[in-house]
C-alpha cells in the first residue's frame, strides 16, 4: 500500500478514526480524575567521599565513587532500614495496619517485615548521574505521611550507615581486645624467661664483657705465638749446649768465659816462654801450670754453668708456653661459653622485642577499634529534609492526556488498516489498474447528490461499472 492510497483509505474511513481516537482520549482523561491523588515528597542526602576518614584518614578513590554510590542506594533501599523506620515510627501499634496485616496474612509472619514490604513499595530512591546526592521519594495519598515518610527512611538510612559503620568496629574491637590480653601475657613469659636466664648467669645489661674477653684471647693467643718462637729457640740452643758448649752462643758471649779465655791465652803463652826459658821443673813454670790448670777448671765451670743456664731457660720457656696455653684454651672456652650466653640471651631479647611489637600494634589496633565503635560520625548529610508536598504528583492529566492523544492516534490508525483488511475496496484508477490489469478510458467526478438525476447510464459507464460484458467475452 502506497501512502496516496493509505490517505485515500484514512479519507475514507475518518469516522472510525476519530471514534477511535476520541474514546482513546476521554478514557485516559476519566481515569486520571478517577484515580486517587498521590503525593510525592522528596529529600535529599549527600554523601561526602573526598573527605578523609577522621579516624583512618583514608580518602576513597575516585574509581570506586560509583561503587559505592550503588551501595549506598542499595542500603536505601534495604529492609533493615525499612525495618528500622517501622520501629522509630511505631507502626506495628496503628489498629489500622494490624487489621490490614491480619486480614490479608490471617496472622502468619512478622508484622514489621510486612509493613517494611509495604513501605518499600512507595518508596523511590534515585542517586543523581554527576554528583553524590541520592534523592529520596515516599508516595502516598496523603502529603503529610508522604513528608513524613521520606524523613524517617533518611534518618534512618544515616542511623544504619552508622551501625554498619560501628557494629565491625565492636566486633573488632573485642577481638583485638581478647588477642591483646594473650599477647601481654606472652610478653610478661618472655621477660620472665629473660630476667631468670640473666639473674641464672650473673647478666647484668648487655654482654659487653665478651669483647673484654675475646680481646683477652686475642692477646692469650699472640703471647702464645710468641713464647712458642722463644722455646723453640730454648730448646735449640739447649741441644747445641749438649753437643758443643763451647761453641754456644750463650758462652760465647758470655763475658766472663771471654774474659777466662783471655786470662788462659795469656798464662798459656807466659808458660810456653817460662818453659823455653827456665825448663819444665822450674817453680814459676809449675805455678803457671797450676794456674792454667785452675783458669780451665774455672772456665769449664762457667760453661757448665752456662750451658746449665740455657736448659733452665730452655725449661722455663717450655712451662710459660704451657701455661700460657693452658690459659689460651680456657680463656676460649670462657669466650665460647660468653657467646652461647650472648646468643640465648639475643633469642629471648628477641622474645621479647617481638612480643612487645605484636602488642604494641595489636593494642594500637584496639584503640583505633576502640575510637570507631563509639562514633556517631557519618559521612552522610542531609542535604533538604522533605516538605509536605502542595501538589499531587499523580495522576497527571496534562501527561496522560498527551500519551492517550498518542495512544489514541496509533489505535485509529491500527483500527483503519484493520477495516480495510477486512473490507477490501476500489478506491482510486491506479488501484484497479492494478486489480484487472487493463488500462482505464475515462473517470466521471462524483457530482453533488443535490444535482444528481435518475438517468441511464449510457454503454461506457455500464462497462465501466461492470454491467455490461466487454467485447469478447
């Protein structure tokens, strides 16, 4: 169907149209003031996410802004707060709402849950697009419960956030609470522990005497090294003394054997010209010989003694080197055992620290906890408390006047085409072109019925209007 036909056929049948359209129209309009009026009020809250946390001092991320305006919707419309509105108004004791809960449940359920559902039903919650104020609606017939209304679930949506807020912090708060009593009672075992091991090992402060004592060992050792070198030295000398003492460095030097040896020499030599000159029996001769005789005796006594010096030194060396390893070996054992006692005393230190620090931070935690559950701060303000409303907010006559003058318009038009479906006709030459197939000769105007006249039609109009058989058939 073209549109020049659609037009033709709505021509046709613009009564039908019009009924259409018309009754469309006066129902929505009758039904509009038959309905009771409704009043909406409507408040305002908004919710402050850039602020820090007074008591964290967290600042809620940018991204996480719709997330929780989407909670905070949700909360609104939650039945704890429902529930909680219930309460704060003393609903369940209106005589009006009982007998409505009774003759629709007969008695079965909870009548807060049920007066909270109802409730709910009227309530319209709706965040704005680029801000965090939430907009909170209550309908009703009557603008003064609507007003009401809307406050009440606004207070008592600020008094859950509030709850939701304090109630973890409680449980928290107990719970850091009972960890912080185990974690002093650790503490107080760990310095006992400590306190006992230091009292048990005469600890008095920190282990500083295990440096005094590994420098004591450091020496020990050193005098050690230095005493081996001297005995080693003893010792050789006092196997050469064995060998050959007068080749020992000792006697050499020695001055009084220097001083023997020199005395010999000279009597030696005394003798060897008294005997050239006097003879072997002569008296001074004798007497030289006695006196070389008692310079020798004289010098292998200085050499024993001095040969007998070296042992004794040699001895003496060996015992200091004992001595002085026996020192070294328990002045290791003292560093060793001071290290252990360092070592355990630095375990239970860190005992203790670490006890310490747990309890620090699980009592920081309890005071913080402490602080939160007993805030009545919210980030939620009111932004306008709702008024009772001057105007009804439905029905709207102007509104549904103009969705029923559409309504209307789009059923006349279904209403046509379906007329014409059902009542198929002949209304233009381009349309019975198309039916038969022929070419039309000719179209007579309708004339006015006030000039019409009873004539016959004559042979072309009869076969125009299909009385006559056309030729051929």
């Amino acid at each position: 169907m073209t549109f020049s036909q659609f037009l033709s056929v709505l021509r046709a049948r613009w009564v039908s149209a019009l009924v259409v359209f018309l009754l469309t129209v006066t129902v929505a309009v009758a039904v509009s003031l038959i309905l009771p009026k409704q009043y909406t009020a409507v408040a305002a809250v908004v919710a402050d996410v850039r602020s820090p946390d007074p008591i964290q001092g967290m600042v809620l991320n940018a991204t996480a802004t719709p997330a929780y305006m989407a909670t905070q919707v949700d909360i609104l419309q939650s039945d704890r707060v429902a529930q909680r509105v219930v309460r704060e108004l003393k609903l369940t004791l209106d005589p009006v709402l009982r007998q409505q809960w009774q003759d629709e449940t007969e008695g079965r359920g909870d009548l807060t849950v049920w007066i909270a559902e109802l409730l709910q039903k009227n309530l319209d919650v709706r965040p704005s697009r680029e801000s965090n104020v939430i907009s909170v609606g209550y309908k009703s017939p009557d603008p003064k419960f609507s007003a009401t209304m809307a406050n009440a679930f606004v207070q008592a949506y600020m008094d859950t956030g509030v709850e939701l807020r304090v109630d973890p912090a409680r449980q928290y708060s107990s719970l850091f609470d009972q960890r912080g009593k185990q974690l002093r009672e650790e503490l107080e075992k760990a310095q006992k522990k400590l306190s006992a091991y230091q009292q048990e090992k005469g600890i008095v402060g920190n282990i500083e005497q295990l440096d005094v004592e590994t420098a004591r060992l450091n020496e020990l050792s050193t005098q050690l090294v230095a005493l081996q070198a001297i005995s080693a030295e003893s010792t050789s000398r006092q196997g050469q003394a064995g060998k050959s003492l007068d080749q020992l460095s000792d006697v050499i030097n020695n001055p009084l054997v220097s001083s023997l040896k020199a005395d010999l020499a000279r009597q030696e030599t005394t003798l060897q010209q008294l005997n050239a000159r006097l003879g072997d029996a002569h008296p001074q001769v004798v007497e030289a010989k006695a006196a070389i005789a008692e310079l020798r005796a004289r010098l292998r006594s200085e050499m024993s003694r001095v040969g007998k010096s070296v042992g004794l030194n040699a001895d003496i060396n060996r015992q200091r080197e004992n001595e002085v390893r026996a020192m070294l070996n328990a002045q290791r054992e003292r560093v060793l055992s001071l290290k252990g006692q360092r070592d355990e005393l630095s375990v239970l230190q860190r005992d203790v620290e670490n006890a310490q620090r747990a309890y620090d931070a699980v009592h920081a935690r309890l005071a913080q906890t402490s602080i939160e559950s007993q805030t009545q701060l919210t980030n939620v303000s009111v932004l306008s408390q709702a008024s009772e409303p001057t105007r009804h907010s439905s029905p709207r006559l102007k509104l549904n006047a103009a969705l029923a003058a559409v309504a209307g318009t789009l059923l006349a038009l279904a209403t046509v085409l379906l007329r014409e479906l059902i009542d198929r006709r002949v209304r233009s030459p381009e349309q019975l072109t198309q039916l038969l197939d022929q070419p039309v000769i000719g179209v007579m105007l309708r004339p006015h019925r006030s000039l019409l006249a009873p004539q016959q039609p004559n042979l072309l109009q009869r076969r125009l209007w299909g009385q006559l058989p056309r030729p051929g058939r």
